[in-house]
C-alpha cells in the first residue's frame, strides 16, 4: 500500500488471527495488514467498498461491518481469504 494508494484511510485493529484490517475513504479500498515484532511482513488488497468507508466494526459473531458516510452498513464477506 503506497501513499499514491492511501488518500483518507481508516484503520482497526479487526480481523483475522494476527491481521489488521485498513480501509480508505477515497478509494474505498480495504487491506489486510500483518505485523510481526513491530515489523510489517505482509500486506493484501482484499476488497472494494460499495461506499466510502466511515468507521468498521464486529458483529456478535465477530464478523467485520463496515459503515459508509451515507449511513449504510455492510458485512465485510473474507470467507474466500487465506490468512496463513
């Protein structure tokens, strides 16, 4: 993820086992973060918004929700991603 690819992100620490979930309001791109010992050893462009992001949160199930400005809520579906 360069600057060129983060314009206003929105970051939190949800997730999967040891990742970082990060979005960006502009782009509406999410990422997928992993850090080991303070060091940045992976990084993963997992999704596109269908709006731009304003907040990101868990279910009761612990599953990620992600919150648009225009107020609409959407469950962020990583079934398909490989956390290794």
């Amino acid at each position: 993820m360069s600057r060129n690819e983060n314009k206003s992100a929105r970051r939190g620490r949800i997730g999967k086992k040891s990742w970082i979930n990060r979005g960006d309001y502009n782009t509406r791109r999410i990422w997928g973060l992993r850090q080991a010992d303070g060091v940045l050893v992976d990084v993963r462009e997992l999704e596109t918004a269908p709006g731009g992001i304003a907040s990101c949160g868990l279910d009761d199930q612990g599953e990620i929700l992600l919150v648009t400005y225009a107020g609409q809520i959407f469950h962020l579906d990583l079934s398909g991603t490989k956390y290794e």
